[in-house]
C-alpha cells in the first residue's frame, strides 16, 4: 500500500471528507477507501477515454482485412 501527501482545495476537501463519511462511515480507514475509490474510478475513466478515442481512430482510417479493405463511410453508403 502507497503512502501520498497531497494538497487539495479546503472547500474540495471538505465537501469530500463529508460526502466519504455519508457513504462509508466515519470509522477508521472509511476516508483512504474512499480516496482510493475515487482515484480508480478517474484512472478508469481516463483509460476508457484513450480506448474510445483509438477505436475512434481505427474506424476513419479503416480497416484491413487481407483483401478486402474498406472504409466506415463505404460500409454505411455515407
């Protein structure tokens, strides 16, 4: 397990530190599960990003296969 020391806004730090205690509780460690909950969840959404914009990629160049080629435009009459 990782140790951070970070600085956050106090607003932001609040307002997260109230909505963590809604949701996991105020006992010991509900805080990190939190933080670490969230912080997945970004990394999640960052990887499915690049994901979505390489099959976005993939589909205006086209694709190959072996001797048929075509692109999305030609399979869609666009």
């Amino acid at each position: 397990m990782g140790t951070m020391t970070i600085n956050v806004n106090d607003d932001v730090e609040k307002m997260f530190r109230k909505v963590a205690a809604s949701v996991y509780g105020k006992k010991k460690g509900s805080l990190g599960r939190a933080i670490s909950d969230a912080m997945q969840k970004w990394v999640d959404d960052a990887h499915q990003k690049d994901i979505a914009k390489n099959e976005l990629k993939l589909l205006n160049t086209g694709f190959s296969m072996g001797k048929l080629t075509f692109t999305r435009d030609e399979v869609h009459e666009r």
